[in-house]
C-alpha cells in the first residue's frame, strides 16, 4: 500500500503545490518499490507531474502525449484509487489535454490537484 508510505503525503504535498519535479521524484522512488495495479495509479499521477513539467518548459507536444497517457492508466478498470479522487484528478487532465488538442491555453484550466477521498 504506498499511500501508508510517508513519502506518498510528501508527493501529494510537493503535487499540491506545483512543485511538479521534486513531485515527480518522489512518486518514482514509491513507483520503483511498488506492483501493479497501485504502481498504473502511481504512474499515472507521474505522468501528469511530467506533463504539467513540460507546459512550465514550453512543451506542448511532450504535455499532450503524457495527459493522455496518463488518462489510458487511471481510467483504466480496475485501477486503484490510493484515496485519490482519480475522477476529478482525470476531469482536469482531460481538460488541459482537451485545451492542448485545440490549440488553447491550458493554463486556463484548472491546475491538477490530487485531492483525497474522505
């Protein structure tokens, strides 16, 4: 279960505040030590750190190809939630993917935040 790991509320705080690099390494180190189905949840968020990493470095193509990516493995049946609201999580990377494929801002959307289910 890597969200009883401490490093798993470090990642979300890191997540949380944008501080998508340093988010990103620490949910690798739990992805790394972690089998599937929670390592597919694990890179999904990964996946969406990097993206929101390449739009900050003016990538638009690498943010594209990664919220989608990202979107395959936590819409996937089956995947573990980690107490993660992945809905809403998948709602917001699909609208800046959406706004990417459109050739829009993305950064008019709403920033992914990973939200814990109470």
């Amino acid at each position: 279960m890597p969200e009883a790991d401490p490093r798993f509320a470090q990642g979300l705080e890191l997540f949380n505040a944008g501080e998508w690099y340093a988010a990103h390494d620490v949910f690798e180190e739990l992805w790394h030590e972690t089998a599937d189905p929670e390592r597919r949840s694990l890179q999904g968020i990964l996946q969406i750190a990097v993206a929101q990493l390449h739009l900050q470095r003016g990538n638009r193509r690498g943010a594209t190809i990664l919220f989608g990516e990202a979107l395959g493995r936590l819409q996937r049946p089956g995947t573990p939630s980690l107490g993660i609201d992945l809905k809403d999580l998948c709602r917001i990377a699909k609208e800046r993917l959406t706004a990417l494929q459109r050739e829009d801002d993305p950064e008019s959307c709403t920033v992914p935040v990973l939200r814990m289910i109470s």
